[in-house]
C-alpha cells in the first residue's frame, strides 16, 4: 500500500505539472488536444452507435453541431478559422451544423496592445517607438490568426501593421495534426470515407496563412497582375507592402482608406453596389481563367470600396490564402465553364472524369452551386451517403485539391452577391469569362470562329432578357435571383444525369 500511495502521488504530482506547464507555458496545447480527441471521439461513437431508421437523426444532428461548435469556441484559433472554412460549405451538412456554424464568422476578440507590441520586439529586434511615429493600440480589425493596427511612419506614411496573436505559432502544429489525426480515425476506422487526402490539403493550406512572408509574396504578385491588367488597374487597387518592416509574423501594408463591402447600407447609399461587385467577377474570372493565381478568402470584409479622383475603387485585401493552378489547369477550368456555356455535355465528363470525380452531374451541381440537388450526400443515409461520396472522389490520387478553394471562393462571392440582393448575374459573368477566354484561343477556321461569336453574343442576349424577366418576377415574387439559379441549375444537373 505505501508503494501504491507513493506511485499515485507521484502520478498526480507529475499530472499537475504537466497541467500547469501547459496551462501557463504552452498556451494549453496538450489541452486544446485533449479536448478535441474527447469531442471527436464522442461525437464519432455517437454516430456510429445512435445511427439507425429508428433513431432520432435530428436529434443526433444537433447535439453534435453544438458539441463541435463549442469545441471550435473553447479552442479559439486556427480551429475557429477551419471552422468557418467548413461553414462556407454548410449546405452540403444535416441543418443542426447549418444553423450553428455560421456563427463564427462573428469578430474574432482582439490580443491587448502590449502582448502585440512583445511580439513585434521578438520578430523585429526593434522596439515599436523606433520604427513608428504613432501606433494605435485598439486594433482595427481582428481575425483568427492576426490582428491590424493603425500606424503611421516617421515620413508620414499611414500604415496598416497586421500582427500574429501571439500564441497562434506555438498552437498551428498542435490543431493542424489533432485535425489530421482525427479525420484519419473517421476515415480509416470509424466511416471508411475519402475525407484524409483533402482534410491534409485544407490543413496544410491553412499553415501557410501563418507565415507572413507567403503572403507578403502574394500580395506583390497580385498587384503585379492587376496593374498589368488594362482594365482592372483603373478598377482594382492592391496595397503595397513594406518588406523591410515585415516579417514571418508582422506585415506593415499601405493603409486603404475605404469602407467594407460588408457595410452594406453604407455601400448602397454612397456607392455604386453593382459595379463594386462587377469588379469583383471580374476579377475572380481572371484569376481562375488566366494567371491560376486564386484569392481564396474574398469575404466582405476583405474588399474596401473607395473613390479616387471622383472614380470608384476596389481594394483587395487579405492575401493569406491563396491556390496557384497550373496552365494546364487554369485552361481545363475555362474549358470546363466554357462546356457549361455550350451544353457540351462530353467535354463536361471528359474534363471531370480526367480530375479524378466520378460524378459529373455532381460535379456540375457543386461548382455551380446550386443550393439543393438530392444526388449531393446528405448524410440523411449512411450507406448511401458513403456510396456517394466514394462515386464522386473515385481517385483522390488525382483530384485537382485546388479545386476545392475555388470552389469555396465561389461560394463566399455567391453569399456576397445575395448579402446585396444579388444586383450582379453571377453564373452569366462566369460563364462569359471563360467563353471569351475560348474564344480567344480559338484555334479554328475564320468561320468557325465567327460562328463560335455570333453563337455566344446570342447566348448572352437570351441571358440578359431572362435576367431582366428574373428582376421584374423578383418584385411580385420576392424570390432571389440565386435561387433563381440554384433550381435552374438542380434542372440541368438532373438532365445531365439523364444524358452522360
């Protein structure tokens, strides 16, 4: 018994410790993890245990929402920043998970002043006083990873100084790999699902937004292109960033004066709402049709509109996340829209079965995005939901991964459109730029190609009489013109079904 006593004392002693070295000096990491095995665990067993035509599902729903809700909450960080990135794609979830989290793209709570201004001195070598000739100490703007503070430089030059939270480093490989670890035991034991390979890709991309210097090199690029572009450099404004000042975790950027596409009475009553948002497929279609350079985190907040010489801004802001496609897959994705805009139901197929999907009526539904098509897994069915999900990633080997980031750009600027009652023809605009990107490289003959011109100017014309049609019908009907769209868009993927 005494030795019995002794080996409990000292496991309880050494368990303390643990607890507070990693309560005060590992930012709860072990924690953090802990909790997030438990959760994972609990919530996996429920499903497998409590599935079943007897069981109440919905209940089951819900109580796991809230209990993967108040785990990402806990946990706060890159987990809030995952969850969100899962929220963007909700309508593909049971409805427990559709109410809650969206929840979370709510403001993230703010580091005080001088944890930042620590961790500035620790990135830099320098004290802030000797670098800036004023610093506000309330942050502007807070996300998951990183906050902004106003600032202005000796010279007089206002800046924007955005600064890691301090303990987001430290915590990056804990959640990423509790994230892979977990997904892996959903994948392989528990639901055997096609879920590891693009759980790892979506952590891996999140890991970069961590490092500063990646996104310093995508801000510089994309300013690069848009003022290399005829049209949009008198619509698009990039801030330049100062390289001398930043670093891994700090990045000092011009300071864009503008108002948040996320103020929407402010934008409808002192600018153009439609032309903002114009601006904003427009420029989305160059990205994903000709550099392959994707901003993948087009948010509200992250666009500014603002006048300069009496004419209309975008600033774009944010360049953390972003996927870099290949020629080969930028031209394969305009082709894709362009089969799309053509009915070409074989191309269709034969560019998504090249990637690796098995579905391409799914495929045509989920990059469209229309809200509700029943062959898009539900969950509501085990069985069939794991048939379906295996059918539609038939080789994860293959899969464009990329894919997966443009397809949630195009959800979050579907949800942007409507947050403005949807002023813009979203599925024309895409349609159109991938059609004139076609055209452009239109190896045929003469003929051919004027053919190839008059049929898209039709096409357009017959878009723009039904978008006309779609508004007046909006006034006694009051229903969206993305919902519009999203039924449209069920029918022809039905159809597809019926043809490929």
């Amino acid at each position: 018994m005494p030795i019995l006593r002794k080996a409990l004392g000292i496991t309880a002693g050494a368990g303390t410790a643990i607890f507070l070295w990693d309560q005060y000096f590992n930012s709860q990491a072990l924690s953090r993890t802990g909790r997030t095995i438990f959760v994972a665990s609990l919530v996996g067993l429920d499903y497998k245990i409590n599935w079943g035509p007897d069981k109440d599902i919905e209940a089951l729903h819900d109580r796991s929402a809230r209990r993967v809700y108040d785990l990402i909450i806990k946990n706060r960080g890159l987990y809030v920043k995952m969850g969100q990135m899962v929220a963007m794609q909700s309508h593909m979830l049971p409805n427990g998970f559709r109410e809650r989290l969206p929840l979370l793209f709510d403001r993230a709570p703010a580091d005080e002043w001088p944890e930042c201004e620590a961790l500035f001195r620790q990135e830099t070598g320098k004290e802030v006083s000797d670098v800036f000739e004023y610093v506000d100490p309330v942050a502007c703007a807070s996300a998951s990873m990183a906050q902004v503070h106003e600032g202005r430089l000796p010279n007089g030059d206002r800046v924007a100084i955005k600064i890691q939270h301090p303990d987001i480093e430290k915590l990056t490989w804990w959640d990423l790999n509790s994230l892979k670890a977990m997904i892996w035991i959903y994948d392989k034991i528990l639901f055997d699902m096609p879920m590891f390979t693009i759980a790892k890709y979506f952590a891996d991309a999140i890991e970069t937004e961590t490092d500063f210097n990646i996104e310093r090199s995508n801000a510089k690029l994309m300013k690069k292109l848009v003022e290399g572009d005829a049209k949009l450099k008198h619509k698009v404004y990039v801030p330049g960033v100062y390289d001398e000042l930043s670093t891994k975790r700090v990045m000092v950027m011009e300071w864009a004066d503008g108002t948040a596409l996320s103020k929407i009475d402010k934008i409808k009553r002192e600018f153009d709402a439609k032309a903002a948002l114009s601006t904003v497929f427009e420029l989305t279609c160059k990205q994903v049709y000709e550099w392959g350079v994707v901003h993948c985190d087009p948010h509200p907040g992250n666009w500014f509109v603002t006048r300069e010489n009496g004419r209309q801004m975008l600033i774009m802001l944010d360049h953390g996340l972003y996927v870099h496609m290949s020629q080969k897959l930028t031209q394969q994705y305009a082709a894709l829209w362009n089969g799309f805009f053509q009915g070409d139901i074989k191309k269709i197929s034969e560019i998504v079965q090249d990637w690796g999907f098995g579905s391409p009526e799914q495929f045509t539904s989920a990059t469209m995005l229309t809200q509700e098509y029943e062959d898009i897994p539900t969950f509501e069915n085990e069985q069939h939901a794991k048939e379906q999900m295996r059918n539609f990633l038939k080789d994860t080997s293959r899969i464009p991964l990329q894919l997966l980031f443009v397809a949630r750009t195009h959800r979050i600027l579907q949800g942007l459109n409507r947050l403005y009652d949807s002023p813009v023809n979203r599925i024309k605009t895409l349609l159109d730029g991938a059609s004139e990107v076609m055209l452009r490289n239109h190896s045929g003959t003469r003929l051919n190609y004027y053919l190839a011109l008059l049929w898209r100017r039709l096409v357009l014309l017959v878009n723009d009489i039904v978008f006309i049609g779609i508004r007046i019908q909006q006034v006694f009907t009051h229903r969206g013109l993305e919902d519009f769209f999203d039924s449209t868009i069920e029918e022809t993927a039905k159809e597809l079904v019926k043809d490929a």
